[in-house]
C-alpha cells in the first residue's frame, strides 16, 4: 500500500515541521500503531538517483524524525540553520516507517526550495 502523496516547499534558512499520520488501510480510517518502529527519509534530486541524499533523516539515531507510536505518526523537524544550506531547488522524497524486515512506506512526493532573498 502506497503512502500519503504530499508535495511543499520549505524556505531556506526556516525551520521545517510537519507531522505525517501512518494509515494502516488503503482508504485512510485505520491508524498504523508504530509501537517500536523507527522511520527513515530520504530527499533526492530525482528517484533513480544514485550516491548520496541530498537530505537524509532518521528516528533511529535521531537525527530529524521521532516517531509517536500509539497516534502513528512520524514528526519531522529540521533547524533552519540546516535548511540554510540547502542549495538545491527540487527534489522528489519519501518516508517509510519500518520494524525489523517490515516496511511500510509512509508518505511521498515532490520537494521545492524557496532561496532566501533577505539575508
């Protein structure tokens, strides 16, 4: 099953926080218990690239993600003195939520940058 599609532009040098709600059924009416999972994104210049994420967060260090398991939701936060160095414009991400060889992928979509303009 196919995460939530959500597309958004953060602003360079702003904090970044969003929540995303993990369903455990296709029409979105059971939420996922994420007890004990952990949660991994990934921001790339498009799908099929290859070498290093232009952005990578996980629950698990912590690093970005915390993961609420009885609401099934995964925060994301990112500092804006990290979205400060965003040079990129575009970007394709997604997110799963994931418990030993179980995954599940959360959410997905297409990224933008809007550069600072007063610095």
């Amino acid at each position: 099953m196919a995460g939530t599609r959500y597309d958004f532009t953060l602003k360079q040098g702003s904090d970044l926080d969003f929540t995303v709600q993990v369903w455990a059924d296709a029409a979105h009416t059971v939420v996922q218990d994420l007890t004990g999972w952990d949660a991994r994104m990934m921001v790339r210049a498009t799908r099929d690239s290859t070498g290093s994420p232009l952005v990578s967060l996980t629950s698990n260090p912590a690093a970005g993600l915390t993961v609420n398991g009885p609401a099934g939701q995964i925060i994301v936060h990112i500092a804006g003195s990290v979205t400060t160095g965003y040079i990129w414009l575009n970007g394709q991400w997604d997110m799963e939520a994931y418990s030993g060889s179980l995954v599940k992928e959360a959410a997905y979509g297409n990224v933008s940058v809007r550069t600072e303009v007063t610095r």
